[in-house]
C-alpha cells in the first residue's frame, strides 16, 4: 500500500515536471533515446555477426566423420579412377595422404615397400593396418605377402582421421616360369588347365564336344541345388570355332568390334569352344541378382566349376564380370581358385590381351 502511494508522488512529480519542461527540452531527451536505441541496435548487430563468424571457424576445423568414411568408401570401390587422395577433413592438416600405387601385386613371401604421398605437412607416426594378416602383413610399410588372397592395407597419421588404403592381391609363390606350360597340337595347358582367353587361342579345327565329365557335375550340382529349390541349367554349353564366328560376327555389326570384344570372343578364343564351360539360365545381369547365382557362386567349386570371368577382374580376364559363366577345372583346381579370390588369369599367372 505504502509502494503505491509512493509510486503515485513519484508519477505525479514526473508529470509537473514534464508539463513544466520547454518543448525544446522534450526534444533534447527524445534525442538522447534515440541515440542510445541506436547505439543497443548496432552492438546487437555485432555480437550477432561475431557469433557467426565463431560458428563458421569452428565448423570447419570439426573432423567430419561421416565424409572421411565416405570417401574411404570410393577408394575401395573405384578401382579405375586414378590416385585418389582420402581427406579426412582434419582442419588441423591440410592436403591428403594417399598411396603411390592404387593396387599391387605379390606373390606369397614376398614383400613390399608402401609409397605413401603426405601431402598434409605432418610428420607424426603412421599407423599401419592390414584387413586379413593371414593374406598379408605390414609392419612400418613393409608389405609381406603369406597366402594367395586379397585385403586392403591402410596407413593413418596417428592422432589424425588422416588415412589411406591399398588394394594388395597376393599371388601364389611360384615365379611364372614354375607354371607348368605345356603346347600341344595349338592347344595350350598350365598347370594342366587349357586355356582360351584373349592371348591363348584354339585350332578352329579343335572340336571336342561338351566334356562328359564337366556335364556330369553340373548335373550333380543342378541336382543338389533343386534340393534347396533352385532352378540352375545350362543355356549355352559347348560352342564350336565355326558357331562363335557367326555370334562374334553378329555382336560386331551390333556394337562395332571394340564393344564386342568387351563381352564376346574372337573365334577361337572362346571358352565355350573348350567344351568345359557353361553359361546358365539367363545369360545376362539379371541372372546377378537371383538365389540362384548366389548359390552359384559358393558352391561351383565343391562341383569343380569357377565362375571364369569374376567381378572387378575385367583387366585380367579382359572380360566384364559374367555371374553366369562357369568354367570347369576339376574339384582341386577349382577350390584352390575360388579359395584364392583371384580370377583364373591371375592364379596362373597369365594374361588376356589379343595381340592385334
Ligand atoms: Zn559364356
């Protein structure tokens, strides 16, 4: 009670004072306000850009996990692009670290010395990894090769997301004259394996029919499959010089000579004309994507079958990945092939490249 008589003298002076002020007066406090209205408004208007810029520094400097992984990711997928550096984003180290080579080849026992291109300007220590040690170890960059296999080698600047990875195939130790090679009538056997690819032809006369003995295990294998209610037969099997003329023949007018060789055979360089391979329900990519060809591919080799043009093995095989082209070896051959991930080219160490 007391607050508000208080309050009401206080009012009531304010009011005798503001009716005795000068107009003139009035508008001296009027100004005053407005200069400190202003003056609130412009410190506002700092502290507000200020803030901004702190939050713009600060979020670049913040390791971006997500993107590091990401690209992380390309690098293992993108075999055919070139160098590829991996930022981790790390505001602290600018530029990248990758590896000199995007992939190597080694054979088992043999070692390496990893390239790696810091281009950071950090110096601290690398940490190395290997993806399956029983494939290959490292040890300070020094890559050892110890079973047929591939793994992916990775390299960090410690305390850093800073990091890069290196595709290593390991190769069986034999050197490739340990292959054995042997020519016969035109026909060429390594390791007792006779090959037709793109560097090893057959006689055009070289007719043999599908092979009774590869035939027989694709029925015990089709036969094994049915039991799990898979559906798996042959759509093309054996083809003869003169039958893969007139297909290579027709793909070339299709697609020009460059195109179908990405897919078909010159005649007398086809596996089919081997009578040892096989090409299942329906011959294209769809095949891919069914129970079938994921059956297919973990179990051909109990059979004796690989899958003779794997993915991502186009550059040895010099055919693009055929989930439905199988090749048969025998059970032997065909498990240490499938067991070594490597393509048929790889493990034999030869290539697939026509001459011409
Ligand atoms: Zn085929």
């Amino acid at each position: 009670m007391e607050y508000a008589i208080f309050i009401e003298i206080a009012l009531k002076f304010l009011k005798e004072r503001r009716d005795k002020m000068t107009r003139e007066e009035k508008m001296k406090i009027y100004r005053r306000r407005q200069a400190v209205l202003l003056i609130c408004i412009g410190a506002v208007l700092v502290t507000l850009i200020a803030l901004l810029i702190i939050i713009f520094v600060s979020k670049d400097s913040e390791p971006i996990k997500s993107t590091s992984e990401a690209s992380q990711s390309t690098v293992q997928s993108d075999e055919s692009s070139e160098e590829i550096p991996v930022d981790g984003g790390n505001s602290n180290l600018q530029g990248s670290i990758y590896f000199k080579e995007k992939q190597i080849t080694i054979k088992v026992g043999e070692s390496y010395t990893a390239e790696v291109v810091n281009e950071t300007g950090s110096g601290g220590g690398y940490i190395w990894e290997s993806s399956n040690s029983s494939v290959a170890t490292v040890d300070g960059g020094i890559i050892t090769g110890q079973s047929l296999g591939s793994c992916d080698i990775t390299v960090k600047i410690s305390a850093t997301d800073k990091s890069a990875q290196l595709r290593v195939y390991v190769e069986s130790g034999d050197t490739d004259s340990e292959h054995e090679v042997i020519e016969e009538d035109g026909l060429t056997y390594i390791d007792g394996i006779l090959i037709a690819n793109k560097t090893y032809s057959l006689p055009a006369d070289y007719d043999p029919g599908a092979s009774e003995e590869a035939l027989e295990a694709f029925s015990e294998m089709a036969a094994d499959a049915a039991a799990e209610g898979l559906d798996i037969y042959i759509s093309s099997g054996y083809r003869s010089y003169y039958d893969q003329e007139r297909i290579y023949n027709n793909y070339v007018a299709q697609d020009g000579q460059e195109v179908a060789d990405t897919y078909s055979s010159r005649p007398g360089h086809s596996d089919h004309q081997t009578g040892l391979a096989f090409d299942l329900n329906s011959i294209d990519d769809s095949f891919g994507y069914t129970p079938e060809s994921d059956w297919v591919a973990a179990n051909a080799h109990r059979y004796g079958f690989i899958i003779r043009f794997p993915e991502g093995k186009e550059e040895y095989t010099g055919y693009q990945y055929e989930p439905w082209h199988i090749r048969y070896l025998g059970i032997d051959k065909a498990t240490e092939v499938y067991e070594s991930g490597l393509s048929l080219e790889e493990f034999l160490g030869i290539d697939s490249e026509y001459k011409d």
